[in-house]
C-alpha cells in the first residue's frame, strides 16, 4: 500500500466516522420540554426544569430524584400547569432558587438535604417582587452582594399576566432570609425598568443571558420582533449617577438574532470573554463572536459621553429629561459634574433623581 492510498483510505475513513456527534448518556422526561440547566458547585449533581418538574440528576445523568414544580412553591391548583424557567444556584446560601410560571412566576429555595421552602410575600400588601418565572423569556442571576442579602437580576418579557401581577422588566431584587422563611424584595425601586402601557402587548422582548463585573450587570436579548440583538448596561454602584444603557450588538454587521453564548475565560490572560452566536434568517447562516469583557466595559464607558437629542428609549415607563442641548452638564455630587457630548445613534434621558438612560443605535 503506498503512502498516497493510505492517506486516501484516512481521509475516506475521517469522513465516515464524524459525520454527527451522539450524546454518550442521555435524560429523557416522560413528558414535556426541558427548559433549564445547571450542575451545582460541588459539580456532582445536574437540575433540569422541566413541565411541572424539577429533575435531580448525578452527573452520569441519572434520575436521582424529581419534584412536582407546584408543590415546590406551594400552590394549591389541581391540575399543575408549571414550566420551570429558572434554577439558579446561590452558592453563598447553599440552596438552588426554583422559579416556574405557576402562580405568575412564584419561586421556592432548594436545600441540599432535598428539603425546600416557598418564598412568601415580602409585604402586607401585594408585591410583585416574588415573580420570577414567566411563560414569556426570563432570565435571572445571582450577583455581587455589599449588603448581606443575596442580590439577584432579574429580566423577563411580557406573557399576558394582568398588570398588577407583572413586575419590572429588567429588576435588582433581595433575597431576604428570616427564621427559614424566604422572600423577595425589590432591591431599590428607582433601580427598577418598565414597559410603558403602550408598548407591554406590542414589544418583543427575549431575554436570554445575563453577567455581571465588579461595577456593572448586562443583560443580552432579543428585540424588534427578533431582528435585534440587543446588549444592555446596568451600573451596580449606589454612590453615583446610575445609568441604563441600552445597544446593538453584532456580529458582521449583518447577523442580529442572538442564538446562544457563553461567558469564559482565557487561562492565559485571565480576560474574560464574551461568546454570542448568531443567525441571519435571510441567507440561513450563523456566526459566532467573541467581546472581551474588558473591550465591553470601555465601549460603554465612552458611549456616556455621547447623546442625541431629542432622543430616549421608546419603551422604558419613565417621565424624564430629554437631552437636549450638545454639552449636558449633569450633577453627580454637591460638588462634581460630568459631561456629555452629543453624537449620532446614541439615545440619552435622564431621570430627575440623577438617573441615566441611553441607547446607542
């Protein structure tokens, strides 16, 4: 045999051998779609939200144990109707965060003993703060606390739910832990964002990741009946003008829908990166780019300098100040000011309270 047909025979044998990845093991529910994912720190144990169940898997995939997502939050309906959105471990508490749609998005702690406590009404009167799950797009994350409570992000489209049922769009909330019982407080209340009445039925939001760094939360999502890619901007620090940013993210400059994306690290460098896939329905073809977080942090840092005028975000619940004049002078201290400058595709409002909202187009 000579070494041109050997390597002839190789390649035939490579083509023939990779065509498709097959999952050495494999989960199946009896029933229902799959929704969430998450292996806990000990990285022996994988919780999968799943139609009205919670399912706890070792880490070779087998059922160790299911819960009825209902009972998890303690609603007392006959037949459950539950799709479990969110399952987040809080690993400084030790116990998993369970969110499903029954109840308008009511959560329950899971402890690692496999006991679990619903989370309660954090108020005499009514509060939204407790609606996590939501059979529109949810996505939800634990971030860096100062306070003693744990802090927890939460961003969640509009499913239809009555409007004193639906909380913020895009939220900083509290979990609060007394006596074994669990609840939800909104963190700060002018931290919150809304949808304006006119805009909840008729915007598309489709939030589908969220990070954060020492001074700034992000939330990514889909947007403009998903022809958008959207990256947006929250400032974590409470002794400064707060801000909301909001802009496009790309991948081309052609490819808007956001697909899927994964927040790494580069061992060598120690720079965290961004990855975001996305799909161009025109042409049926993907992309995947990568931002590092750095490049991310200064991109929005020098975005604040810049506004339009006239200009705000059109769906965010707010009265505000329209920027309008070039150089904005806005007092962030008795004795401290910053300035913006106006530029093109950028929108910029602010509060009365010192708040900051921007979009870049």
């Amino acid at each position: 045999m000579t070494y041109a047909l050997f390597c002839n025979m190789f390649s035939v044998i490579l083509s023939l051998c990779f065509t498709h990845l097959l999952g050495l093991l494999e989960f199946s529910p009896r029933n229902g779609e799959l929704f969430s994912i998450v292996m806990n720190n000990n990285r022996l144990n994988v919780f999968v939200g799943g139609h009205n169940k919670l399912y706890n898997l070792t880490k070779d995939l087998q059922l160790s144990r299911e819960y009825d997502a209902c009972e998890l939050v303690n609603s007392s309906r006959d037949v459950c109707d539950s799709d479990v959105k969110v399952v987040k471990e809080n690993i400084k508490s030790n116990y998993m965060l369970i969110c499903g749609t029954v109840a308008y998005g009511a959560c329950a702690a899971l402890y690692r003993n496999g006991t679990y406590s619903p989370f309660i009404d954090s108020t005499i009167n009514h509060s939204t703060a407790k609606y996590v799950g939501s059979k529109s797009s949810v996505f939800a994350f634990f971030g860096h606390d100062y306070f003693g409570d744990s802090l927890l992000y939460v961003a969640m489209g509009y499913d239809g739910r009555p409007l004193e049922f639906y909380p913020y769009t895009i939220s900083e909330r509290r979990v609060h832990r007394s006596n074994g019982i669990y609840q939800l407080l909104y963190y700060d209340k002018s931290e919150n964002y809304t949808m304006t009445p006119e805009t909840l039925s008729s915007s598309y939001f489709d939030f589908l990741y969220g990070f954060e760094d020492l001074t700034h939360s992000y939330f990514i999502s889909n947007q403009n009946n998903g022809q958008e890619g959207i990256i947006s901007q929250l400032c974590n620090e409470t002794n400064i003008a707060r801000q909301y940013i909001e802009t496009k993210i790309t991948c081309g400059g052609f490819y808007y829908i956001t697909d899927a994306f994964f927040l790494g690290s580069d061992k060598s460098s120690d720079v965290r990166t961004l990855y975001v896939a996305f799909y161009d329905n025109a042409t049926d073809t993907s992309k995947l780019c990568s931002y590092p977080q750095n490049v991310i942090h200064e991109y929005f840092r020098s975005a604040v300098w810049n506004c339009n005028q006239h200009l705000k975000i059109p769906w965010m619940a707010y009265s505000h100040k329209r920027c309008n004049q070039t150089v904005m002078v806005i007092l962030k201290e008795m004795n401290e000011y910053r300035h913006f400058r106006s530029m093109n595709n950028v929108y910029l409002t602010l509060l009365v309270n010192k708040r900051l909202r921007l979009r870049m187009t």
